[in-house]
C-alpha cells in the first residue's frame, strides 16, 4: 500500500464554510475608504469576498458584514481579482462598538438605511 499524503501547501479549513450572497463593505485608512462588497463564503474564520476588477485593498482591513451587524478586523489571506480571501483576526459587534471604532458602526447603519 502506497503512502499517501497531503503536500504541506494544504492546510484544511479550521471552520465550516457556508455558501451565500450577502452584501457588506470593506473599510480602511481609520473609515476614510470604503467600499461596498459582494459576500461570496462565510465562515466563523473568514469570508470570500468579490470586489471590483481594478480594486486593490491592503494586507489588513476591517470587513462588516451588513446582514448580522458584525465587523473584523481581517488580514488578506489571498487575491485572485475580484476575489479577495479574508482570515478573521478580530470580531467586533457593531451594537456595542468601541469609541475609537465607532466609524464603523455609522457606516453599517447607513448601509442598514439603504437596504
């Protein structure tokens, strides 16, 4: 019997991931940037996200999530525009946000507004 293994580029995922089609916004420069996104996965690690063609962002970003009123602090795991993978390193619930970060809270209540 032959010894198969996985090539250590493969990691397995650490959460679940679940198909879906939500909207949220992608923020960075202390709320100066934001842009609107397209949720592809979503998951308790990280998401999958679609921008658009000709956008780039940096290597750590705040991601909100408009549906459940929910933000991280995600650092871009991957690239393939206009797909970005995004790994979770903080959640932040936007009911209850931080002073400092409360730009994020307006900018998911003004997304709430348009829905």
């Amino acid at each position: 019997m032959s010894d198969i293994r996985k090539s250590p580029a493969h990691k397995p995922r650490l959460a679940a991931r679940k198909r879906v089609l939500f909207g949220g916004k992608i923020v960075h420069g202390d709320g100066a940037f934001s842009l609107d996104c397209t949720i592809r996965d979503l998951s308790d690690a990280g998401a999958k996200v679609t921008l658009g063609n000709r956008v780039s962002i940096p290597a750590e970003v705040y991601f909100i999530d408009q549906r459940s009123g929910v933000a991280h602090l995600a650092q871009v795991a991957w690239r393939r525009t206009p797909n970005f993978g995004l790994k979770f390193l903080t959640r932040i619930d936007l009911a209850d946000v931080p002073k400092e970060l409360g730009y994020l809270a307006r900018l998911w209540n003004a997304g709430k507004s348009r829905q």
